[in-house]
C-alpha cells in the first residue's frame, strides 16, 4: 500500500517573521507589501487569518480586520536563506524529498507506512528545534490526499493521517473547490451538476466528469476518490544552491564587487559543507539599477566545494558583464550540478567543459 507525506510549514513568511522576533509569539503577524503604496497581504498567521484576514486582501484593510496585528515587509532574501535551512533539516530524517514552493515538501515512505507518524514526528520536532518553525503534516495514499490532510491540522503544529479505506468519509464533505484543478469556472460547471463536495462529484461518476471536462475530468475523479497515482519524485538533495547580495546606491569601486562575491562564496562554501555537496557549474547573475539583469555561467573543470576556487570562477565571469561601466544594484552567485562531496572526484569526465 503507498503512503505518501507532505509536510509544510503554514504561513511560512509570517512564521519567519515570528522565528526571528520572540516578541511576536502571542501577536498576529501579516506579511506584505507597504499599506501606503497598497501592498497585498502575502502570509499571515493563523490568528490573523481567523479574524478574517485574506491573502491577497490590501494590507490597509488587513490591519482594519486585525488591528492588533503586527505589519511586516516582505523579505524575500530571507524567507530563501530560512527555506534552504528547512530543507537541509528536513533532509536529515527523510532524505528522499520533492519540493513544493519554499516550504512544503513530498516524501513516499510507503517502506515505514506502519510507523508513518512517528517519522513525522521527527521532522516537526527537528524543524522546531533547528529553526523554531511550526510544521504540519499531512499522511495518506497519495499526494493529494497527504496535502489535503496537513490542511486540517488543527493550528499551526499537528500530524493528520487519513487511514487506508477512510479516504472517502474523510474527503466526502470537503467543499469540491479542494480539489487540485477546480479553480472557480469548474468549482461553478460542478455545482450545475450538483457537485457541491466532494462527496457529490465521486457520485457524478468518472464517465460523465470525463465527458463533462475531459481528461482533466479523469484527474477530477481521481482525487475526489483519493487514489491520484501521481507519483513523489525525490532527490536526496536540492538541484541548485544560490546566494545574492543588495550593492549601495552611491557609487563606489569596482573592486568592491570582488569583496560581495568573496562574501557570497564564503556562505555557500558553508551551505556546501553543511550539506555534503560539491557544485559542478557556477554562474553569477548582475542586476542593474535600470531593472536590466546579466547572467554569465561557467563549467568547472571538478565538482569544488571551495569558496577560493567559487570566488574565482565569479570574478572571471563579473568581468565577462557590464558591472562597473553601468551601475548595479545586486550580485548573485548561484551553483548547480551539484553532487555528493565524495563523489566529486568520479565527475570529471561527466561535464565537459562548457
């Protein structure tokens, strides 16, 4: 029998927001743009969104529905440093993950499916005690039903398991807008059919979603009655690792791009190191003051783990950019083809150089 897990953590950027400001624990927090300038909401902790705060809802309004609740700017620096941590954690229990977004993940553990939550346990433990984040976990017989159970956790921290053959009470009075693929206009056809729930589009039956929407009405079918075969597609480590940093506004040196990037080598020697990887491609990316981007890759002649050797292969590739001759505002190194650090010696034949 498959058992699949999903684990996420709710609110991810206000869950941040809360990590880094002890003083926020018992406050709700919303995450968005400026109110002045009609910033939207973009997360928001479970406390906010009960007091009827709404994603995408402007943040002047967000503040009218809760006023007690603390405004945070976006950080989107941040929130990618806090999701590469989380995935390293995460890794440490269950090696084998497929991402989804910066803070939700796939695991197939239909090897431990009888001590399935006990795993899970792991991982929300590990999560709080390495990075102070709440997580929730959803387990069933497929993605679907896993994501659908981590979302009737109960607060932010909690483990839901649907059991094998409880799929169908446990999907049945779920409103059919759940279901992966109905947005509004299907949510809309459904329930001129009488698809309401859930449990009233496993009742269309599969031949007439089919013909109502398709093969789409098939994947319809499929998750209503929680057997979607899509399959979790994990890697026991990330594809890519990358690092930026914002440049001043005055003018200054251009040897002060070589200090940046001597900087953002140094994080991901350690991010490396932390993991166990070593990078086989290195590109730096410049963004300009007039919104304009360049990016210049290169293939090492070895997988390295190195920041001398990172650093030195960035600065090759800033010179290969118009940095220094036109104004920047940021630098980004990231790495890619990354393998096993103790693997890095059988690479040297598998990238030519490029």
């Amino acid at each position: 029998m498959r058992c699949v897990l999903f684990a996420e953590v709710p609110g991810f950027y206000a869950a941040v927001a809360r990590a880094d400001d002890p003083s926020l624990a018992t406050r709700p927090v919303i995450v968005g743009g400026d109110p002045r300038k009609r910033g939207r909401v973009q997360s928001a902790t479970a406390d906010a969104l009960a007091l009827g705060v709404t994603l995408e809802m402007s943040m002047i309004e967000a503040l009218r529905q809760c006023p007690t609740a603390r405004a945070v700017r976006t950080d989107m620096a941040r929130y990618r440093d806090v999701s590469r941590r989380l995935f390293a954690v995460l890794r440490v229990v269950e090696p084998q993950l497929e991402g989804f977004g910066m803070a939700a993940c796939y695991a197939d553990v239909s090897a431990r499916a009888e001590d399935a939550e006990r795993h899970a346990q792991l991982l929300l433990d590990a999560v709080a005690d390495s990075l102070g984040l709440p997580l929730r976990v959803g387990i069933g017989a497929g993605k679907f039903l896993a994501r659908v159970a981590a979302e009737e956790v109960r607060g932010e921290r909690g483990v839901v398991r649907v059991a094998p053959g409880r799929e169908a009470p446990f999907l049945a009075p779920l409103p059919a807008s759940r279901l992966d693929g109905v947005g509004r206009k299907t949510a809309a056809a459904l329930a001129e059919m009488g698809g309401h729930t859930i449990g009233d589009v496993v009742r269309l039956g599969r031949e007439r979603l089919q013909t109502a929407f398709g093969p789409h009405g098939l994947r319809i079918h499929a998750c209503a009655t929680g057997t979607d075969a899509d399959p979790v597609r994990g890697a026991r480590h990330p594809k890519s690792l990358s690092r930026e940093s914002t440049l001043p506004a005055e003018p200054f040196d251009v040897a002060v791009f070589g200090e940046q990037l001597a900087g953002l080598a140094q994080q991901l020697e350690e991010e490396l190191g932390r993991i166990g990887l070593a990078a086989g491609r290195v590109a730096v990316k410049v963004r300009y003051a007039d919104q304009g981007t360049t990016t210049r890759s290169a293939t090492l002649p070895r997988p390295t783990a190195a920041a001398a050797e990172l650093w030195e292969t960035a600065r090759r590739l800033l010179g290969r950019t118009q940095a220094g001759a036109r104004a920047a505002r940021g630098l980004g190194i990231q790495l890619s083809r990354l393998v096993p650090a103790g693997e890095s010696d059988l690479q040297l034949d598998l990238f030519p150089p490029g």
